[in-house]
C-alpha cells in the first residue's frame, strides 16, 4: 500500500479543505497573546496554577501562581526568541506570559485540539521571521498558517477522521516515551551497579595496602599547545590524528603528540578532573594532564580509581577553574599487588562496558523512534496541497 493509498483509504473519498488558522467569519481558531508578570509577580503570587513562557524546558513552565487566566483546552506558542514557533498542547487552568500565544478552537466539534497541536508542531517553524536576529511568531503571521479540513461539510466526519489521526500519534508517541524511560532507567541502574561495585572493590582501610601519592606512580604533564587554525573539525584523511582537550575530542590534527597507553585529566574548565582512557596516537592539548603509570600500576585500574577520587573538587576556586599538576601529585591512592588491580579493573570494566553501550544505544534509539514517528505523521498528514490562487 502507497503512503497515498493509506491517507485516501482513511478519507473514504472526502474532499479537503484548507483553511486559514484564524480570520474571516468562519474561523477555526481565536488567538491571543499573554500578559507580563515579572519574577517578583510570580514570587508575591505564587500559589498552585502553572505559568508558561518562552522556554522549552520544564514543558515551558516558570512559575506557579494563586490565579489562573485560562480554564480548558489550548494550545499555547512561543511568540519570541531562539523557541519561536515551538507549540506545546494544554488542559486546565494556567496562564501564559507576554511571549507566549494562545490558541482556542472556536467549535470544538470540528475542530480536534491535539489534531491541531500535531499538525502545527511540525508546520509553524516554516513560518518562523528570523530577521534582525530575534526570531519571531506573531499573531498576525500565525493566523496564515493553512489548515487541513478533511470533510469540512460534515463535521462529524470530519472529527472522525481528525481524532483516528490524534489516535495513532498519540500511541507512537506514548511507545516512544515508555520506550525512551525504560532505556533511561536501565542506564541508571547499570550507573548505579556501577558505582557500588567500584566503591566496593576500591574501598581499602589503613594498614591493608600501601598508600602513595599520584606523583610516586605516575609521570604527570600537561598536554602540548596548539593553534587553534591548526585544529579541523573532521577526519578528512588517515593522515590526520584525534586532538584531545580536557573533555574530550576537539577535532584533528596534523600531527600527534603521543603514542600508546595514557590517561587523560581535564585541567581546566567547568569539567576539569574528567579523566579518559587514551590507546593509540593521538595529541593532547594543554587543556590536559597526560598520565602515564609506572610499571607497577595498571592502567585500567588507575582509570577506575581515578574516577572514583571526584577529582573535580581539588579544583581552584577562580573564575576559571583550574586543576594544577602540582596538587595532583601530592595526592594519595591506594596501591595493591598488580594481580589484584588487573582483576578489578576486568571486573570493573565489564559493567563500565555495558553503561556506556546503554548509554549510548539511548540516544540512537530515541533518534529512530523519532523517524519512525515522522514518518508516519508525515504519511498520515500527507493531503492533497492547497490550490495556488493568484
């Protein structure tokens, strides 16, 4: 069956009917714009009815007030800023601020709220004005957004159609939500598993195994300086070798700076003390401690205790945080026999392993879920276009 053949066998032969968001004496929807309430209203009036604004996070909601100024089904949009055009469906009481729209169906029996919400969540980004640097979606242009109808002279037809439509967005949707909390909470349990057995199996007393400071095993240094026109964003030959700041990959490079075993340690930064495993060739930066462990010390073990030291928090305490090799020196570990790091390190290892493979599976898997629902949303919203008038 052609994606054609699945939207004609659910019109059933009907015609389509596209039609203007809002204006004329027939309009679909009323649209209006919210209210200014500044950080300090929110606070003197804050109470149990949700505040929405430009924002994306937190489903747009920035505050909670005593009152309410809309009770019912909506849509509401960003109007203003980077979110422009971004439309979030609602039900109950709430109240919008300034840089939020609204829309309301003006009769409710031909017109589907969430049919609505999901053809206009793919649609108002094409009408979105970016000029001057401040994307905007304003009422005015909001209003021309063209609608399909299908049936539009027998509304109860017409509603059918819309609401089978809501019905299977609304199971993709929900499969792709249950699907994307199983894989997020089975991450956490694998993190979490984790965490207790490399605290368990990192965990020594005084007097079980010897202790030395970070400088006594390791050879330590920082990372290389490079310009940053020397540095490319992509593998364009196999010429050219990773190039490693403090938190990972930067692009590549020309030339490499080491070869074979090493950790690496962020050195500055929000996320400096971030330590990563480096086998191969490759060139660390300035932003990096470049850690080799003497012959004594495992190196997959020395990852896993290093990750466990937070090492994060022996930061300095500047506007620019930084982790100076000197501190990291005087630091202590614990060091037992190499047979028993190369051990913890296999076990530690195998769940590292399977956290991150989850890790990152999750995001693939979100990525294909959501192809798979444009897809179909795409099929199931694929009427014949509007005829051009000139």
């Amino acid at each position: 069956m052609s994606e054609l053949s699945f939207l004609e066998k659910l019109l059933d032969g009907v015609a389509v009917e596209w039609k203007p968001l809002a204006g004329g004496e027939d309009r679909l929807t009323e649209l209006k714009r919210g209210r200014v309430m500044s950080k300090g209203y929110l606070v003197e009036n804050a109470g149990d009815y949700p505040v929405y604004s430009s924002q994306t996070a937190n489903n747009g909601q920035i505050g909670k007030i005593k009152t309410f100024d809309f009770d019912g089904e909506y849509l509401t949009w960003t109007t203003d800023g980077a979110n422009a055009g971004t439309v979030f469906y609602r039900r109950g009481k709430f109240s919008i601020t300034n840089v939020c729209g609204i829309i309301r169906a003006c009769e409710p029996n031909k017109l589907n709220c969430r049919y609505l919400y999901y053809w206009l969540s793919f649609n108002t980004k094409k009408h979105v004005y970016s000029g001057m640097g401040n994307p905007k979606l304003m009422s005015n242009q909001m209003a021309k957004v063209l609608i399909p109808i299908p049936c539009p002279d027998k509304p109860e037809k017409s509603l059918e159609i819309q609401k089978e439509i809501v019905r299977i967005l609304d199971t993709f949707t929900e499969l792709t939500t249950e699907l994307t909390t199983e894989l997020t909470t089975e991450l956490t349990n694998r993190k979490k598993q984790y965490n207790y057995y490399r605290d368990q199996l990192l965990t020594f007393e005084e007097g079980d195994v010897e202790w030395k400071t970070l400088g006594e095993v390791f050879k330590m240094r920082a990372g290389q300086h490079i310009p940053a026109r020397k540095i490319i964003d992509e593998a364009s030959n196999e010429h050219v070798y990773p190039c490693f700041g403090g938190n990972g990959i930067r692009g590549y490079v020309q030339d490499k700076s080491h070869e074979g075993e090493y950790l690496l340690i962020g050195r500055q930064g929000a996320l400096c003390g971030n330590v990563q495993r480096m086998k191969g060739q490759f060139y660390a930066t300035e932003h990096a401690v470049v850690v080799t462990p003497n012959k004594d010390i495992n190196i997959d073990w020395a990852y896993h205790i290093l990750t466990l030291m937070n090492l994060n928090k022996y930061k300095s305490q500047s506007a620019q945080p930084g982790l100076a090799v000197g501190k990291l020196q005087g630091l202590k570990i614990p060091v037992p026999p190499i047979d028993e790091q190369t051990h913890t390190a296999s076990i530690l290892d195998k769940f590292d392993t399977l956290t991150h493979s989850i890790s990152e599976g999750l995001p693939k898997e979100i990525e294909l879920r959501e192809k798979q629902y444009a897809y179909y949303r795409d099929l199931l919203f694929n009427f014949p276009k509007p005829v051009a008038t000139a």
